[in-house]
C-alpha cells in the first residue's frame, strides 16, 4: 500500500506519523499520457517537489514533478536511521532532520542534508551538528530552516540554538528563561516563542527584536500557524 505522505513546508513540520514499510514510488511517464497539456511541459515550466515520511527510525523522500518530456514520481530515498526524529524542515535544498535519540540523553542531534529535486533526484548528508539540549521521549521539537541558518528548540528546554549549516557553528540563545513553545518562518524573518517572551531574527541571522508575549508570537510562513 502507498503510504500517505506529508509535504514539505519551508518552516517546521513535526514528524510523528509512523508506518509501513516504503512504499516504491510510479515510474515517470510519457506526459501525455497524464492529460498534461503540451504548454505546461516544457523545459521553462519543470517543476519538482518532495514529499516526506516517517516510518519507524527513517524518513522517506519521494520526489515527483514533470519535465519537458515526462511527469510522475521520479526516486525516493532515505533520511536516517535515527533514534527518535522529531522534527523536520527545509526549502527543497537543503532540508533539516532534529533526533532526540536516547542513546544522547545530553544532546539532539541536527542531521543536514543536501537536496537534489530533478528528474534524477538525491539526499546527501553534509553535517551532524550536535546541540545541547536534552534528548526527549515526550518534548516537542520545534525547527526552522532558511537558507543556510536552521533554528531548533524543544517544550523541555529554556534554550534554542541558532545554527550555520554551512560551518556547522551553533550560538545558543534564551529570550526569558521559558521553554521553547513555536519557531516559525516566513520569506523575511524567524521567530523563536518561549513561554512569556519571543525573538524574530532576519533571515541573515541578526536579531531584530525581542520581547513579551501574553501567547506564541509566530511569523506567517507558507504552512501558517496555530494558535
């Protein structure tokens, strides 16, 4: 059975499905043989995406779209294993995987992977970077990324970290001594929310502000936010 798959938004996605085995994506095919109509298929109008999954301790990446030439499911993948992935996020370039495994109860784990979306689709890993903030089997973990600068908090800790995934350089942070409540993105800036307090960073990573909340103070991102 083809498992039911979440797409990817540019800021935090919490991974807490779990299921089957993967399933094999369809073959791309001919794009007339989809009703596509000839002007949408062209080299000027190819357009890939990537859905995530996760299964047990792995993540699984199918990547589908169309071509000048064909449309359909073009490879899938793995991200992991991982001893508990909690969290995901990224922008179809580069996408962030947050693990709370037991076996580091002192640290998570922030897995960062190259992405390849095309008609010959790739995931490679490019760095671990370790954070302290305690493993969790219970926290919720929040994650988001822009460009190259990924944020991470979770519900059990007063700290997050702000991370450079091109240098694998982490800078913690602590608005107000509460615990992470919502990080969340739009095209401009990153806010991280912690109980009576909040930061918004620009998406170069430079604070821009910070200051109180009577709830979770969020940027308006493509997935929106919940309140």
């Amino acid at each position: 059975m083809r498992p039911i798959l979440h797409a990817l938004a540019p800021f935090a996605l919490a991974c807490a499905a779990t299921g089957a085995a993967a399933a094999v994506p369809v073959a791309p095919s001919p794009a007339a043989t989809v009703g596509l109509p000839a002007a949408t298929v062209s080299a000027s109008t190819s357009f890939f995406y990537s859905t995530y999954q996760r299964y047990g301790a792995n993540i699984l990446w199918i990547t589908c779209g169309h071509d000048a030439t064909s449309s359909g499911c073009y490879g899938s993948g793995d991200l992991g294993p991982f001893g508990r992935p909690c969290a995901l996020a990224g922008d179809g370039r580069n996408v962030v995987v947050a693990d709370a495994s037991p076996a580091n109860p002192q640290q998570t784990l922030l897995s960062f992977y190259k992405r390849t979306e095309s008609a010959r689709p790739a995931a490679t890993l490019a760095r671990t970077v370790a954070v302290a903030i305690p493993a969790s089997a219970t926290a919720t973990c929040h994650l988001a990324v822009r460009g190259n600068l990924a944020w991470f908090g979770t519900s059990a800790s007063p700290t997050f970290y702000k991370v450079d995934l091109t240098t694998g350089t982490a800078t913690a942070g602590s608005t107000c001594g509460g615990n992470t409540s919502a990080v969340t993105g739009s095209d401009k800036v990153v806010v991280v929310s912690q109980t009576d307090c909040f930061s918004a960073f620009a998406l170069s990573g430079a604070l821009q502000e910070d200051g109180g909340q009577v709830s979770d103070t969020d940027a308006a991102g493509i997935g929106g936010a919940s309140f």
